[in-house]
C-alpha cells in the first residue's frame, strides 16, 4: 500500500516512552493531563512528576505529586522527558520551542469523546480505510494534512502538524449560496456571524446549540441578523431526548445515562416540518462541530445530504477514527462529493476539518 510503508515505519511514541530510562514529566494540569497520565498507566508507563508553566505554579499538587516550575524539575531531575498535557493554539505553541531544544518533547493525542487512541496500532489496524480516504483526496494539501496528522498521532512528535502553507482556506464557491445553512455546534453565535458576514446571500440559518448558557449567548449575538432560527437542542440521528453527559464551554456531550435531558433533533425531519420549511428553502450548507456526535448528525442528516447536496464543513478530530470515518460516510451518502481536509494551527491535532463538496 502506497502509505503503508510511510506509517509502519514510524516509532510509536509510547513505545518509546515505555523504553525511556530518563524521568518521565508530565507537563501540565487539568482534565487533559488526567486523560493521558491515565492512557500512560493503563500501557505501563508511570510518570515522576509534573511541572507547569511559571504562572500556574502555586504550591498546588496534581495526582499525588507537587508541582514543579520547569527550572525546579531541571535542577532536581537534570535530564528528563516531557509529556505535553495541554493544548496550544496558533503562535502560542511557540513556547515550546526553547523546552523542546533542551529536553524530548511527546504529545500524546488521546481523543476528547469516546474510547480508544488514534495510535500506531489503530491506524494500521484501519490502514485500508484510511487508503481509501487518501486515495479519494480532492487536492495535494489535504493528503499532506491526513499523513501529517496520522505521523503526528504515531511519534508525538509536534513537528509534523507544523506545515510552512496555508492549511485553511475554502474550495471555489464552498459555502457561497442563496439557500439555507445549518451550524450545529453554534456555542455562543461565533461561527454564525462569521457565516452571515462571508456569505450575505443566505436565504437563512438554523443554529443549533444545546448547552443552556452558551444557548442563551446565542440568541443575544445573533439578534441582529436576518433571518435565524436559534434551537436550543442537539444534533442526533432520532428525534427524543438524551441524557447530558458532561459540559464545558464547548463541551455539553450526551449519551445514555447521563443527568439532566437535552431535545435531540434529526436533520432529515427538522428540515421537513411545514413551520420550519414553508417555503421549501433547500439546505446549501451545513457546518456541524457537535462534540462527538458528529457522526450522529450526519446519519440523521442523510436523506437531506442526498436531495439538497449542501457544502458540509465538520469537524473530525473529537473521537479516535474520525478523521477517516466521517470523510467515508460523507462519501457514501453521495459518493460524487469532493473530499478535502483542512486544519487550523493546533498542538495537539485539534481543529482538523472536512470540507466536503459537489461544486466543480
């Protein structure tokens, strides 16, 4: 297989951490430091300590150790290996740069949502799918973007996400339209307004957002526009209601079992009710960042996706196979949608988007 030989080749980072005979630093605190000190632990490999940035040192400890200030783990343990446990957005991930000529530097890439770890293991056990997401590839920047991502996600090593181009701009035409668009995930009416402003033709937009607060900002933002319907609910693939598993300001996820009850909404039905459609407005576009329910929103969105052929954007960096997952599902509601990736600058993989099309 054409990328095969590029990824088996690569060391796996906790392979390598497993090997290390240097003290092993967790750098950071948080839910995200717990997540990976647990994946670590659970392969066998135990962290000595934890540091933090100057600011964030306080005499405070973090899963049973004190932390440190760099200089303090520098003068107490000399050499050691970093753990990044945070994440870095844009220049900010500049900061890294003086740690890591001084000391080995892993980030570990360990999912959001769900179980599981986009290691070297899984991606070779799913090799033949991420093929055929390479092959189908509408441009040279988007599989430069997947095999990036996937040598990132087996080293940990940061310098594979940092690519000298450009890694988000839009198709010709994607989402230029004077139909309807959909924004599943619109926190507090950021993405929305950035919509309305690049695309002034819009007939109008549905927001979906179904954490109380964030929905409440919402409508307050958006207030002004023309035309938008503000849902307080969350995208699935049935109608009903689920419970709340967790929440954050981007954070409010479902499933079964959890506290409290948020309205669910499937696309295909919502966009048929005579209230809501009198006017027979086709869907041309569709952003959907639903918190790991992407996937969800796309199965509940199918018959639209197939009618209406909208521009989709959605995020696929929440759970552990959806940067080849959703892309295929996208392809197998219509299989003549051109497939592109694109990303943001992020420390970990994070912000990792498709952008899916019919436009020529």
């Amino acid at each position: 297989m054409e990328i095969l030989s590029q990824l088996s080749a690569l060391p796996c980072q906790y392979e390598s951490l497993k090997a290390e005979k240097r003290p092993i630093l967790l750098y950071g605190m948080g839910d995200g430091a717990e997540k990976i000190y647990s994946e670590l632990h659970k392969r066998g490999i135990e962290a000595q300590g934890v540091f933090a940035s100057e600011g964030f040192v306080r005499g405070q400890s973090f899963l049973g150790h004190r932390v440190m200030s760099l200089s303090e783990a520098e003068e107490k343990y000399k050499d050691f290996v970093c753990v990044l446990c945070f994440a870095l957005e844009g220049e900010k991930a500049q900061i890294l740069k003086p740690l890591r000529e001084k000391h080995m530097l892993y980030s570990p890439n360990v999912p959001v949502y769900g179980e599981g770890v986009c290691d070297k293991a899984f991606i070779l056990e799913n090799i033949e799918k991420i093929q055929k997401l390479y092959d189908c590839l509408a441009d040279d920047l988007s599989r430069k973007i997947l095999m990036s991502v996937l040598k990132y996600n087996i080293t940990g090593e940061i310098g594979y996400l940092q690519l000298e181009e450009d890694t988000f701009s839009y198709p010709n035409g994607f989402f230029r339209h004077s139909k309807r668009h959909i924004d599943v995930g619109a926190y507090d009416g950021d993405s929305v307004l950035e919509y309305a402003a690049y695309n002034e033709a819009y007939a109008d937009i549905a927001a979906f957002e179904p954490d109380k607060a964030n929905f409440k900002k919402l409508k307050q933002n958006t207030a002004e526009l023309r035309n938008i319907l503000c849902e307080n609910a969350a995208v699935a693939d049935k109608d009903g209601a689920s419970g709340v598993m967790g929440k954050g300001n981007r954070g409010t996820f479902l499933g079964e079992g959890g506290s409290g009850s948020i309205r669910t909404v499937k696309l295909d039905t919502y966009c048929r009710q005579p209230n809501i459609n009198a006017d027979g407005v086709p869907v041309g576009s569709m952003k959907i960042d639903a918190e790991g329910m992407d996937r969800q929103a796309i199965a509940g969105a199918a018959n639209l996706i197939y009618k209406n052929r909208p521009d989709i954007l959605v995020a696929v960096y929440h759970r552990a196979g959806d940067i080849f997952e959703i892309p295929l599902l996208i392809r197998n509601c219509d299989y003549k949608y051109k497939l592109y990736l694109r990303k943001k600058e992020y420390v970990p993989a994070w912000d990792v988007f498709l952008l899916a099309t019919r436009k020529d």
